[in-house]
C-alpha cells in the first residue's frame, strides 16, 4: 500500500468490517462499537476515548500512514 491521500472506508453498519493502513486498523461492529489497533492508537486523548465509548458509529475510514477516522449519528446528550 503506498502513501497516497485516499482513505479505505467501511459505510455502513449494514457491512461491517475492518479497514486497515500500512500502520494500524479500525473495525466497525454491527452495534456501532468500533475497536482499533495499531501504531498512534496509544495517543488517543480523554476526550477521545470518551468518544469511542460512547459508541453510535456509523462508518469508518483508515487512510495514508497512520489516519483513522469514524463518523457518529448527531445525539443529543
């Protein structure tokens, strides 16, 4: 896999699975949990961690070296 600037993406729970980078990966779960792993996942702040806790993703990205992305539905908390 080369450096380019295009992400691997996962969109939707309808499918979910996995998406890797030269470096790492992240898995959408039919629930809306995602799990990660890789090189740069030990950085992940508070705010964060909180974030994937909470859950509700609904598609994931991996891309270039090292970047991950997970988009949520809007909740009001």
């Amino acid at each position: 896999m080369s450096n380019d600037a295009f992400w691997n993406q996962v969109n939707s729970l309808d499918t979910p699975g996995k998406v890797e980078n030269q470096v790492g990966s992240i898995t959408l779960l039919s629930d809306g949990n995602i799990e990660y792993e890789g090189s740069y996942t030990s950085d992940l702040n508070a705010s964060q961690l909180e974030s994937i806790a909470d859950g509700g993703f609904t598609s994931i990205y991996a891309g270039g070296y090292g970047n991950y992305a997970a988009l949520t539905v809007l909740r009001h908390r």
